[in-house]
C-alpha cells in the first residue's frame, strides 16, 4: 500500500542565496592579516585568490545532479552497473580536460548463489535475504540489488544450537567462559558495533563456534535512535547490513596476490591457501528477523550492557533454539577499473597530491560512496575550470576513483602495490574522503604532521549548518578549544597508502544520524530526505578537500608539522609505559621516550627556522628541503613490516588486531605484548629506536639546509 512520506524542511532558495553572499564575503575577508603556513608573503596573497576563486566555483546543484546519476542503479564491483559507472567517472574526468588513464585489475570477488538462515526449533522461521519492497520506489524493486551477505564467507551448510554473544568481542567470549558458558560448537549471534565484522567472526572460529549470524540492532541504528526509514533516517526493520569479512587488519590486497598487483596475468594463490579468510560460514540478517532467534533463546539473562532494543529480556542461550546458516558462492576473479585523472603541475610535475574516493557500492550507495565521490568530481571539475583560465597548482594533482573498496579496499590497494616505488618517490600525500556527508558533524583522521594544517583549512570554509566557519562548529561539537584528529586505522583507501607505502594521509567527512549503512535504503531518496537535503554539506566537503589539496599543491615550503607529530606520540607512549608489561620494558620506553623529546624539540627548532628561510632573499634550496619534508614519513615504516602481519610496513600505525577499523598506535609492540612475546616485544621496540632516530636525523639534514 502506499505510505505517506512526511514533509522535510528544507532551505528555501532565498536561504540558499543567503549562504552564498555569505560565502562571498567570508572567503575574501577570512585570512586578512593571517600569514599561511608554508608560503612566502607575496605567494600566500597568490594563494588566497587561488582557493577564493576555486571556492566560489563549487555547486551544490552540480553535487545533487550527480548524485542522481551515480545512485540510479545498484554498482557492486565486478559487475556491469560498476563498469557503467567507471565509463561515467572517465568521461567526466575527461571533460574537465584532466588526463586520464584506468588501471584495470582482476580479483577474487565472491557472489552469493544461496543465503540461507532458518530458526529450526523450537519453532520455525526462515530469514528473509533482502529488503521489503515500496510501493512508490521502484528502486526496491531491482532485480539486481545483491542479497544480504558477507563478501568472503566460505561456504558451509551448519545446523547447531544458538548462543548470544553481545557484539562478538574478545572480552565478550571471556565474559561467558567466566560463566562457565562454551561457545563450541554453536552458531553465535552477534550485534553490528564495537569492531569491524571481520574481527567478529575470526574471533567466532577462534572460540569454537561453527557459525556466526550479523545482527543490526535497534539501540544502534534503528527505531530507539529515532524514526526509521522512510519516515526518518535510521535503520528500518528489514534493513541488511552488508560487508565483507575478509581480515583487513592483516592486509588490504586482493585474497590471492597478497603484496603484489593483480594483473590479469599475475601468479596467484588458491582460496586455500589466502591467509585473510574465515574459516566458518558468516551471514547477516535485519532485525525483524534477528528477534526471533534472539527471543528463542532460553539460559541466564544477558549482563545489562549486552541487553539491546528488542521488546524483550534478551538471554545468552546456549539453545534450546536451534538454527541453520547455508551459504553458497559463486568463486571468480573479475574485472575491477580504477579512474585516474592527472592535472599536472606547472613547477613540481613530479610531486603528487592524491584525491581518492571509492566508486563501488553494496546497493546503490547515495551516502556511501555517492556523496564522496560526487564530492571528488566537484573539487576536479572546479580545478579543472580554473586550469583551462590558465590557473594551475605547482605540483601534480591525481584524482583516483576506486574500484572494489567494498570487499575489502582492493582498487587502491592493487594500485599503491602497483606503483608502490613511484608513490614513494614522488607521492606527497593522499586526501581520502569516502562518505562525503551523512549529516552536518564534521570529522577527520590524519598523520599528526598533517593535522594543524586541517584545523588551519577547516577556519577558512563555512559550515552550511552554522553560518560559521566548519573549524567553529568542529570545536563546539567536541566542545574543545582545539578540536582533535582522529587516528588513521583502516576501513577506507587510505589504508594501503599509510600502512603499507609509508605516505601521509587524511581521511574525513560530514557524518549524521546514518542508519541505511550498507543498505539498500542508502539512497538518493534518503540523502534528498535526511543525509544531505540541500547538498551544501557535499559542497562544503568540496572546498574543505580542495583547499587542503590546493595549498599541499602550491606551498613554497611543504606545511608538514613534524612537532605535532613528536607531541601526539607522546600520550600513547605513555600508555605504553603503563601497560602491563610496564617492569618488563620500561628501560626500553624510557629510551624511546628521550628519543621523542628529542624529536620534538628538534622539529620545533625546524619550524622556525623554516619560518625565517621563507621570509629571506635566498630560496634556492626549496626543491630539497620540500623533497626531504615529504620523505620524513618513510622513516618510521620498516621494509619488513610488523611481525603478524608483515604486509603492514607502518610502526606507528595499524588498524587493531581486535578492533579491525580503529587505529593502535606502536601496533608492532602491542601484537607482541597480546601475544606474550618478550623476545618480540624487546625487537619491536628497538625497531621503534631506530625509527625515531632516524626521523631526528632528517630533521637535523633539513635543519643544516636552511
């Protein structure tokens, strides 16, 4: 039947033609009086008509127009809607008059042929493996939206008592040992939150169970947070959330070329032999069905912590309910395309600023990664305006559309493992934004080196929300005086850069009450309705990302704060110094931390006198110093790469072993500290000494330069 779809308020034009004279007048009267970091004076003037001219140019008209475009269709990689789209991105590119070549990889990209969950006793119930149908949507009718499932589950047919495991974390398994409750041989349910799915079902096998069932619960994402969809923005009923299961956390490249580009011709490993796998079969149902395997168990009451929305007293079970997961793939390797546009520099044409976003999506992806990369085209068409006036950056600008971020980040991965040597050569550093805007809170992860110069941007580009500048809100928000950067693990393209090829990063984003994640409702309609209304917030998104783009492009002196760096280590090396290992390595921490204070104060000394050499007659050491400033990063990685996980080369960041998404911070030591190994923990952290040493003596060679 039809519903009645409630009416949203939304900006009128005259609120819209408001916000753009206020725009116009902030952009020209932002930095009176402020010196830029990284420019001489009369270059930071240049610079100032440079980014007020590109920000005038950016639409959020465009921004809506192409967001209709890229979310007509479900895109999944691997299929012919995600080449549609790629075509799409390279016309467009090309039509900017940028130049544009596709990487064409081939990886292992499983499709679901069977999904099936059944509550088998005490009563019976069969999981429905997609999303209901509108009436007045014709997109909830596509044949091609791809079941709910998780990418990378092997196949496996388990029938066996149902246990509850809260969210399926290592201490909620410790937790019911404590009870004197197993998990062998069971299927576990777990709730979405708290860490990556991946995480979740490698430590399911890890316990014992045969079989794992994903969960979005209500008190997350769904009707406790506020209306559902498609009356408001949270999590509906039927809403599946996808994703893969592929273990991130100990690489990001294609299952079968672990460390090396997957080519179409490349050596490969059988699906036997991948090592980032699960072991047990793992589904994801929406919770209208999850309340009834959740309310078929009987056993003790869950601790309060673990109770969610459902309308009942949730137990842990085990049984007497019983369920069957079956779960059947279809296993190839196929096609994937990343789009590349280059708008070359004018002086450094060998010096590289990287614009990423991914292109692929579970369903048709308005939010995730429709609103990223309707942002990426935006800042590239307005460079792209401004290049053919005859204004272009200094150094070489690429904008990357990936392929096949979904499954597990493969599109930029193949292409950082591709071009691994030339990235670190030439790369100075790579700007992520995967979901451009879900509502109007601004947030940022990012190398401490990069940090002060966000907070700096974010000062000159208005919040649409608040008619202030995005800095203002951010620190309301946090409610900080200075607002925080986040740290950068994994779940996005930043990660083969950071982790694996040692290049400074940034990952940030727009974020709001978002409950269709990995949906089929994450929609057009719903970001029109909820996420973005105006498409102000993808603009805004636009200019932060252009701006910061523009002034690591076109600074006379790179703006790295390796300073900020030295002093952000300084907290987590305390917390080091306090672990529970602290009487074994405290003489090594001790060590490392008078090697940070050296750091620190040594990179101060360096910011200044970087100050008063661009303020001097004699700059003819700048492509020096600015090749040495970006290539101070690759000091702290290490050609072996961590202990557990070598295709990680990073010392200081990591995703975590058990969180999957969320960074750590020394994550060489910490696996070693978990693991109980001493012998490890001492090389660790002696590999951190020598990092660190190193990093003081490029700062030295750059001090001696000025």
């Amino acid at each position: 039947m039809l519903i009645d779809i409630p009416c949203r308020l939304r900006l009128t034009w005259r609120l819209n033609f408001c916000f753009v004279c206020l725009l116009a007048v902030f952009t020209f009267s932002s930095r009176d009086g402020f010196s830029m970091r990284g420019f001489t004076a009369e270059n930071a003037v240049i610079q100032q008509r440079y980014e007020a001219d590109f920000k005038g140019l950016v639409s959020a008209e465009r921004c809506k127009h192409r967001l209709r475009y890229l979310s007509e269709e479900p895109h999944l990689a691997g299929t012919e809607n995600s080449r549609k789209v790629a075509e799409y991105l390279r016309t467009e590119f090309e039509s900017y008059g940028l130049q544009v070549q596709v990487y064409e990889y081939h990886v292992y990209l499983p499709y679901p042929l069977e999904v099936h969950v059944e509550l088998v006793s005490p009563t019976q119930h069969l999981a429905t493996a997609k999303e209901e149908g509108w009436e007045w949507d014709k997109d909830s009718y596509e044949t091609e939206i791809v079941p709910g499932y998780n990418a990378y589950s092997p196949d496996g047919d388990v029938t066996a008592e149902l246990i509850y495991v809260n969210r399926g974390l290592p201490e909620d398994y410790e937790m019911l040992k404590e009870r004197g409750i197993s998990v062998e041989g069971k299927i576990c349910i777990a709730r979405y939150g708290g860490s990556y799915r991946g995480v979740k079902v490698k430590v399911a096998g890890d316990n014992g169970a045969v079989g794992l069932i994903l969960y979005s619960d209500p008190a997350d994402d769904g009707y406790m947070r506020g209306d559902v969809y498609p009356r408001g923005p949270w999590r509906s009923e039927d809403a599946i959330q996808r994703g893969t299961v592929k273990y991130i956390f100990q690489h990001a490249s294609d299952p079968l070329t672990p460390g090396w580009a997957a080519t179409k011709d490349a050596d490969r490993l059988s699906i036997e032999e991948a090592t980032d796998l699960p072991k047990i079969p793992v589904v994801p149902i929406a919770y209208r069905d999850a309340k009834f395997f959740l309310k078929a168990l009987a056993g003790p009451n869950v601790p309060s912590e673990w109770q969610g929305g459902l309308p009942f007293a949730y137990h842990i079970g085990p049984g007497p309910a019983k369920g069957r997961i079956k779960v059947r793939c279809e296993h190839s390797t196929r096609p994937i395309y990343n789009i590349i546009a280059t708008l070359e520099g004018t002086e450094y044409p060998d010096q590289w600023v990287i614009l990423g976003n991914h292109h692929d999506a579970w369903v048709y992806g308005a939010a995730d990664p429709g609103s990223g990369t309707t942002a990426l085209l935006e800042v590239a068409h307005c460079f792209g305006e401004l290049a053919k006036k005859g204004v272009r950056p200094k150094r070489t600008v690429v904008f990357a559309a990936w392929d096949a971020e979904e499954f597990g980040i493969l599109g930029s991965t193949e292409w950082v493992e591709d071009l691994k040597l030339t990235l670190q050569q030439k790369a100075i550093a790579y700007l992520n934004v995967d979901i451009a805007a879900t509502g109007g809170r601004f947030y940022v992860s990012a190398i401490p080196s990069l940090r002060e110069l966000i907070r700096e941007v974010t000062r000159t580009v208005i919040d649409p929300g608040t008619l202030k500048p995005v800095y203002e809100s951010w620190k309301v928000a946090q409610d900080k005086e200075v607002p925080q950067v986040g740290d950068l693990g994994s779940g996005s393209d930043h990660s083969p850069f950071v982790g694996h090829a040692g290049i400074p990063a940034v990952s940030m984003g727009f974020s709001g009450a978002y409950g269709v994640y990995h949906a089929m409702q994450d929609n057009f309609y719903w970001m029109e309705h909820f996420g973005d209304p105006t498409f102000q917030y993808q603009a805004a998104m636009s200019r932060i990302w252009g701006v910061l783009a523009l002034q690591l492009a076109n600074a006379d002196i790179l703006p790295f704060d390796y300073e900020t760096y030295a002093t952000d280590l300084m907290t987590p090396l305390k917390l080091l110094q306090n672990s529970g290992s602290k009487n074994k390595i405290a003489k090594d921490v001790k060590r490392l931390d008078n090697l940070l204070t050296e750091w620190q104060q040594a990179a101060g000394v360096l910011n200044q006198g970087l100050v008063r050499y661009l303020a001097s007659d004699d700059l003819s050491q700048l492509a020096e110093i600015n090749h040495r400033l970006y290539q101070l990063e690759r000091n702290l990685t290490s050609t072996v790469g961590l202990p557990l996980r070598p295709w990680f080369k990073h010392l200081i960041y990591a995703p975590g072993l058990n969180t999957g998404y969320a960074a750590v911070v020394f994550p060489g030591v910490l696996d070693a500290i978990a693991h109980g190994d001493d012998a490890a923990v001492h090389a660790e952290i002696d590999k951190l000494v020598a990092a660190f040493t190193r990093m003081i003596q490029g700062i030295n060679e750059i001090r001696e330069m000025l």
